[in-house]
C-alpha cells in the first residue's frame, strides 16, 4: 500500500523512503545502515569505497556485490588493503563478483595508503565535516540535495590528502550512509529517529 510518493507503507505495515521498497536487501539496509551514525574506522573506509565503486551505477548492484567485494578487499582493514599489488589489481580485474573497474580498483588502493597516511583516526577526519543536525524531518526527497558546502569540503579535503573517487556528490552519499545526515523522509519510521550508532 502507498502512504505518498515518498513513503510506502511495506507488508509488514511500517512506513519507509519509497526508494527502498523493491528489494528485500534495500529494505534491510534502509532500516539497519543508512542513516545510521557509523564511526568505526573500518567500516567507515568500506563505505568510502563502495560510494565510489558505485559512482554510475545503482546502489542495489554495490549491496549485492558486497560480500564478494569484502573478500576481495581483506574486510576493508586499510592495513591490509594497502598492501595490494598490481598482482592483485590484474586478480580483481578478473573477480566477476565485483565491480572490475581498474581504476576504481586502483583508488581502493591508493586510498587505503593514504588513510593509513592521515595524521588522526578516519572517523574524526570525516566526520569534523559532518553538518548540524536539521530541526525537522525532509518532507520529501525533492528537498534532499545531491551536493552540500559540507560535502565539497570534505571531497576537497580528501583530495588533498590524495583519496581518489571521492567527488562532492559522492560524498554527500556517504553522509547519508553514515548517519552525518538524516535523508529520511517524514513519515518513514526512521526519520529523525536519533538512531544508535551501527
């Protein structure tokens, strides 16, 4: 049944963000991730990646591809991520379970290195771009931006540091993802729900 064109009330009866009623792994993830504060380092980095691995493609296609995509990558522990070689890129560019991207491949790499490279912790490093939270829910998702003045200083920060596939609008994603905003539409159970961190 539909609530409005951005809420759809599922057959469970809970109203969620209509973008997440299709797929049973977009409904799961809608109510245990996005949104969701996110400060562990690691997951933090996967999400860095996979924002950027999905740059041109559905987010459905990365969610599918990501226990294959965590094999590959060593869990995303940036330690052992940036000890890839070009042995392993030629490796993945084979790995049909994943994205075969070379240079998204490659910029997993490289970022891996320069997180390792940063002079504090990942999570403090994103999250001191993170906005203040809003006083009131989205009423739809035509209020929900694509790029924020918080999201090109932290792609432009990123840069500088030398974090490739980390473009504004993809890190605005990765906001979303990470619960340092709060796109859920009003009348969606999680919006401003002040959820636990996952």
């Amino acid at each position: 049944m539909t609530a409005g064109v951005d809420v759809i009330v599922g057959d469970d009866g809970v109203p969620r963000c209509a973008w997440s009623a299709g797929d049973p792994e977009y409904r799961r993830y809608h109510d245990e991730e996005w949104g969701r504060p996110q400060r562990d380092p690691v997951r933090l980095f996967e999400k860095l990646c996979l924002e950027g691995f999905q740059a041109g493609l559905s987010w459905i296609t990365i969610l599918r591809r990501r226990p294959a995509f965590r094999e590959v990558f060593h869990g995303f522990e940036p330690v052992r991520v940036a000890e890839m070689t070009e042995a392993d890129v030629e490796r993945l560019l084979e790995d049909a379970r994943i994205i075969r991207h070379r240079g998204k491949i490659e910029a997993t790499i490289s970022n891996a290195r320069a997180t390792l490279a940063l002079d504090e912790p990942l999570d403090g490093f994103l999250w001191a771009f993170a906005p203040a939270a809003r006083s009131r829910a989205l009423a739809s998702f035509d209020e929900v931006p694509a790029v924020t003045p918080e999201s090109t200083a932290m792609s432009r920060a990123l840069r500088a540091k030398g974090f490739r596939f980390v473009g504004p609008t993809t890190m605005y994603a990765l906001m979303q993802a990470t619960g340092m905003v709060d796109d859920h539409v009003a009348g969606c159970f999680r919006a401003g729900a002040r959820p636990a961190a996952v």
